[in-house]
C-alpha cells in the first residue's frame, strides 16, 4: 500500500468514525450498531432488557425471596437444592455468600481448576467453604490440552482469549448438574458495572443475583 493509499483509507475510516449519542461506545467494536437516535445496541439494550428487569430495592428482595422458594421446593429430599460455580472472584463468591445467608439456600459449590488459579481465589474458596458450612467439589482440567488451547487462541489473534477456560468451566458445570439431576444452577452477574448483555433467551433454571 502506497503512502495515498493509506492517507485515503486512514480517510475512509475517520469518516466512518462514529460515537454513541449516549455513551461512549465507538466504531472501534466492528459488530456495533446505532439506531435512529444515535444510541448504540449496548445502551438500546441496557434500556430494553436489563433495566426493566434490575430491581435492588424491597421489589427485588421480594422477587429473589419467590425464587429461593422454588429452589428450596424443588431441593426437598436432596443434598443440595442447587449447584454454584465458583471461581473465587468477587461476583461468585458474593453469589454464595447471598445464595446461603439470604436465600437460605443447600448449594453444592463447584470449581474448575484449569491452571490460572491464583493464591487470592484459593484463599477465598477455602473461606467461603469454611465461613458458610458448605461443601466443594473440583474438577481438574488437563492442564497440558489447556496450555495447547490457549496459545492456539494466542497464535490466531482471537479477541476473547478467555474463551478456552470459559468453555471449560460452564461445560463442566452443567454437565455435572445434568448428570446428578441438580436442577438450578445459581449465577451472579454484576449489572451495576460491567454487565451491559442481557442473557440468552431460553436459558431456564437460572437465577441471577443482581449486585
């Protein structure tokens, strides 16, 4: 490319250049989209699908108290009444933490070690597990087919290098629900800064505890 084929395209693109009229989403992400007024689908869809539904207030208290029931009902005669996947971070652990002290819930926690565990997760686990009475359960991955993975993620310059342990951590998850007939799955997602994605349509037996 010569220095007016650059020049022309570098052009092009600050043309093309746009900025959400509401926040500060740009056409740096490839996929993003605007609609008549400007805004961007992140805000559309905060406005649409998550802020209808994000109640912290006695609402909230109220609808969370009418799901534990359900998890609690459907738990009765069994040794736990829902499975938690636990990695040791903030929205997880804080998930246990309110699954047992608020919801009065039996939850099973489960962790998938995948070789990234750090000294501060393990050390929030064993005080969640110790703090709250629960029990955990491991699964292990191979760690020399995850090495392999992720440079392949590395090598092929895919944005979402996190997807390997992602992969394996939600599979794992619910094949285990699956497989011992654990019917709700407990998750938490913190709304209030970093989730602007509503979840899938047809995800069922699912709670989310909204931070």
């Amino acid at each position: 490319m010569t220095i007016s084929e650059a020049q022309r395209d570098h052009a092009s693109q600050m043309e093309s250049y746009r900025v959400c009229a509401a926040c500060i989403m740009d056409t740096t992400d490839p996929r993003i989209k605007f609609d008549d007024q400007g805004r961007c689908d992140y805000c559309v869809n905060f406005e649409a699908q998550i802020r209808p539904n994000w109640h912290t207030d006695s609402r909230g208290q109220v609808e969370l108290e009418r799901l534990a029931e359900t998890i609690r009902r459907d738990g009765r005669g069994k040794d736990f009444d829902c499975i938690i996947g636990l990695s040791g971070g903030l929205d997880s652990s804080y998930t246990t933490y309110i699954a047992k002290r608020v919801m009065n819930l039996r939850p099973l926690l489960f962790h998938v070690d995948a070789g990234w565990n750090t000294d501060q997760a393990v050390g929030n686990i064993e005080k969640l597990i110790n703090g709250l009475g629960l029990e955990l359960y491991t699964e292990v991955v191979n760690w020399e087919e995850m090495k392999d993975l992720q440079v392949a993620f590395l090598r092929s310059q895919i944005a979402d290098q996190d997807f390997p342990q992602d992969a394996a951590f939600f599979s794992a998850l619910y094949a285990f629900a699956r497989r011992h007939g654990v019917k709700h799955v407990v998750t938490g997602a913190n709304y209030s800064t970093e989730c602007c994605r509503s979840r899938k349509n047809g995800e069922q037996r699912l709670a989310w505890i909204q931070l």
